[in-house]
C-alpha cells in the first residue's frame, strides 16, 4: 500500500541537510518548548515556527504518544518525562567529551579544571580532572552547588536578564557558604555585570575559605556549560589569573567548536 501524501511529504529530504523534514521539524519544536520553559500552545508554536497547525498538531499528537511531550489537562504541551533520561545521558556525555580539554587546562595551568552545567536552578558538576600538585581542589561529580557562591555560577548566569536571575535567586536564597559569599541580589548583580566586562568570572574565597576559582562559559553549547580552574588562593594569585584567564578562554573556545561538530561524515 503506498504512503499517504502527508507522510510522504513529511518523510521528503530537508533541503541540503537531505535528512528527514518531519524528524528536524519535531525536534525543531522539542527546542522552542525548552527555550519557552514552560507550558506552550500550539498556535504559539505554528507563529515560532511558522509551519501550519496541522502539521504541529500531527508531530506532537506523534511526540505525545512517544512520551517526549506531555499533554496538559488546559490542552497546552510541556516536555515529557521520557525527555529526562535522554538529558541525563547527554550530561555524562557532555563530561566524557570535556575531559581531554580539562586534562590540557591541568597541563597549562598546574590547577584543578572542572566542568559545570547549569541545572535547573543549580548547577551541577560532570567532569573534573585533578591538579598534580599535592594540595589540590576536589569537586565531587555530581555534586549541586547554587550558583550565587561559585564561579562557574557568575559565568553561566553573566548574560542572563537581571529579571531572571533576580527570580532564580528568589527561589534558591542566598546562603552564606563563607563570609565572602555575596549575599544579596544588587551585589551579585554586579558581580555579573564584572563577569560581562572581564569575560571571566571569579570566586575569591566565596564558596570555600583559601580557595579561588576562575571561570569562563563555554560560547555557543548546546546547553549552559562552563570550565573552571580552582585552587588554593596562594597559587591563583592576581598575576596566575593574568595567565590563566586566556588559557582558560581559548579552551573553552575549542570546545564548543567540538560540541559544535555534528560528527557528520557525509556518509
């Protein structure tokens, strides 16, 4: 029995990419419902996206089905739950990827280099590779930290509307980890707005006494992703951080051109 003309047209090659139109498009929608955050109709999702509402209302009839989207009890769609194992095998990834690059950081710099993802309203460490030096930073993987006391928070945060970082802050609190955590919004506001003229981000004794961290995010990441260096206040002086900062952004450039690649090998 032949295909249907929706199906066949569906199923035709996207342009240049000659991938399958129907599988870029869902996916395509997967991206504008994360990047909404929230709940969406499909009449927000036809202006967005510009593909008619037949069409969306067939993908995500498809995707609902699959578990990738949930329907709502007010008819609107959120992503579904099959969504989170997916994530969560994509951030392993993610640290596997990063570690030959974190493994430079520790040759150039003789610190400590972590991976760190922003999570929700946290932010979660996935890789890390230890300095040589026998006193040296740990970072569990794995481990949750707010970002209000950590380098690698200012870094991912640095470009986010004040609105919402105000709002984010609202939720999490801002607890002191030591007497150098800044601890009120119109501080870490402005801590972030350093963060934006710098172009990297520092945590100077703020989420642990003796220990500095210098941070950069990563441009361009599939999601909010910073590298960091982290080590005793001694070694990351004013002068290290002169040096280290241009290490740590040219790593961190390399790495997204990575995370860009899409392996495509033509074949």
């Amino acid at each position: 029995m032949p295909p249907s003309h929706a199906s066949t047209a569906d199923s035709k090659p996207a342009g240049p990419s000659g991938g399958v139109q129907s599988l870029e498009r869902a996916f395509d929608l997967l991206e504008r419902m994360a990047d909404a955050g929230g709940e969406v109709g499909l009449s927000e999702l036809s202006a967005s996206s510009g593909l008619p509402l037949p069409t969306i209302h067939r993908l995500m009839r498809t995707l609902v089905v699959c578990g990738y989207v949930r329907q709502q009890p007010n008819r609107r769609y959120a992503l579904g739950p099959r969504l989170i194992r997916l994530g969560e095998s994509a951030s392993r990834l993610l640290g596997t990827w990063a570690r030959p690059y974190l493994s430079r950081l520790v040759e150039e710099t003789g610190e400590t280099a972590n991976m760190a993802l922003l999570d929700g309203d946290e932010i979660v460490y996935v890789a890390q590779v230890p300095s040589k030096h026998s006193m040296r930073m740990f970072t569990e993987v794995g481990r949750r930290v707010l970002p209000h006391s950590t380098g690698v928070g200012k870094a991912l945060l640095a470009h986010t509307p004040a609105e919402e970082v105000r709002a984010l802050l609202a939720r999490t609190g801002m607890p002191a980890a030591t007497e150098k955590t800044i601890t009120t919004p119109e501080g870490f506001l402005d801590a972030l707005e350093q963060v934006r003229r710098a172009g990297y981000a520092v945590d100077d004794n703020e989420q642990e006494i003796g220990v500095r961290c210098l941070a950069v995010s990563v441009p361009d990441s599939p999601t909010s992703a910073a590298i960091s260096i982290s080590g005793p206040a001694g070694r990351v002086t004013e002068a290290a951080t002169e040096r280290i900062v241009p290490i740590l952004q040219q790593i961190a450039g390399e790495l997204s051109d990575a995370l860009a690649s899409n392996g495509a090998n033509g074949g």
